[in-house]
C-alpha cells in the first residue's frame, strides 16, 4: 500500500496517518516530522530548514525532494509507505512521478478554516516519534507525556496562531494546483493512475479513521476499470 494525504495543516494527517500505517504495516514519511528531528540534531540540513520552518513557510522543493527520494529508497519502504506532508508543490508531485514513484491512493482531507486553527492550537508533539495528541480533541493518557514512551510532548513553534495562520495561507497557495494535478493523474485511466479519495474531517480521530478505511478497503471489492 503506497499513498499520499493531503490536506492543510491541522487537519488530524498526522494522527490518520498513524492509524493508517499500523494497519498496513508501512512507514510514515512526514516531511515536517523528519526536518524538525533535523533541526532538533543541529544539521546543515536542520539549519536551514528551520529559517523557513519558523516563518511558517515552505522548505525549497529541491532540499525536500531529495530528502524523500532518499528515504522511500530505504529498505523499509518495499512493501509501501504513506506520504504525510508531501507533496507539497505540483513540482514536488511532478518530482515523484519523475522517479517513477507512484502511489495507489491520494487521501485529501478537508475541513474548516476556524475549525482548523483551533486543532492547530491545542496540538502536542511528541518530537521523537512524531506521534500528535490534542489537548481537547486526543489527550495524552498523562497530560504533557506521550503514550508510548513517558517522554515530554512539547507545542510545535509553528503551532503559534499567528504562524499556523501563515501555513494555511501557504496551504491554500498551493493546494489548488496540487488537487488538480492528482485528480487528473486519478481520471488520466492510466494504469498506474492512483485512486483519489476525499474525505470530510470533522468529527473524532475514530470517525475519520472509519471513513478512511472504508474507502481504502473498497478497493478490493471495486473491480478496477
Ligand atoms: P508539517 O509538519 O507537515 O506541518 O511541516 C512543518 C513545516 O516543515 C512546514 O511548514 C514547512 O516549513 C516544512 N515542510 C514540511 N514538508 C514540506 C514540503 N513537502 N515542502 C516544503 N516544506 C515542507
């Protein structure tokens, strides 16, 4: 199972994407996830990155590429992997198809703008890991601490009001463009065409997650065209 989720930040991605993964047993590639262990470690690539990450901005497409190309080149990803956070830009997306790298599924989240800064707001990171909670929405079971580990969860800088503002003006930039190069890619009848699925994000981590493998699982009883 190869796919990509898009949608804006704060949507619940990371936490779908957690589900999703377990289930399939593939890696989560998160973009975000991997440049902000990169800025936490102090590398070249973590210094640069976060002068754009701070701002709420978008990381050059030629820096991101490579990271991505590099990792789905990893052993792990043979049986699949999900895309969280990535593509961004349609020169991302023609990038992946340029290395032959395609995907079964394209899972686009919608929801609310307010709705949406409100989850950006009470979001927790558990930085090592990746895993997201919600103060509200998905506590922690000991507040501040991730499930799975004791360790700290910390606020995302990005996650500020004024930056999380930002990132969904930078979403919206992009996204147009980006939901029209996949469903073309979907409707193109290609046999390699990805199948595009969208789904409205309101509601719990656990009706969403319903909904996401109801359309996931319907590709083995919808005979393929
Ligand atoms: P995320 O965790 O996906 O919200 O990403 C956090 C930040 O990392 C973004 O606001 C960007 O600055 C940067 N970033 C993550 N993925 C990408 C990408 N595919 N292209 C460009 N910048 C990215």
């Amino acid at each position: 199972m190869r796919l990509i989720l898009l949608g804006p930040p704060g949507v619940g991605k990371g936490t779908q994407a957690g589900f999703i993964t377990r289930h399939y047993g593939i890696p989560q590639i998160s973009t975000g996830d991997m440049l902000r262990v990169a800025v936490s470690h102090g590398t070249p690539l973590g210094r640069e990155a976060k002068r754009y990450m701070d701002s709420g901005g978008l990381v050059p497409d030629d820096i991101i590429i490579e990271l991505v190309k590099n990792r789905i080149r990893e052993p792990d990803c043979g049986a699949g992997f999900l895309l969280d956070g990535f593509p961004r830009t349609v020169p991302q997306a023609e990038a992946l198809a340029a290395a032959r790298i395609e995907v079964d599924f394209i899972v686009e989240f919608r929801l609310d703008e307010d709705e949406l800064l409100a989850r950006s707001e009470g979001r927790l990171v558990h930085l090592p890991s990746g895993r997201t909670y919600h103060v509200l929405f998905n506590p922690p079971r000991v507040p501040g601490k991730d499930d799975v580990t004791g360790e700290d969860l910390v606020q995302r800088a990005d996650d500020r009001m004024e930056t999380a503002r930002k990132r969904l003006e930078v979403y919206r930039l992009h996204a147009g463009a980006l939901i029209g190069y996949y469903l073309a890619r979907a409707g193109s009848g290609e046999p390699a065409a990805p199948r595009y699925v969208r789904i409205a994000a309101a509601g719990s981590p656990a009706e969403i997650r319903e909904q996401v493998f109801a359309a996931l699982d319907a590709r083995a009883v919808v005979p393929m065209d």
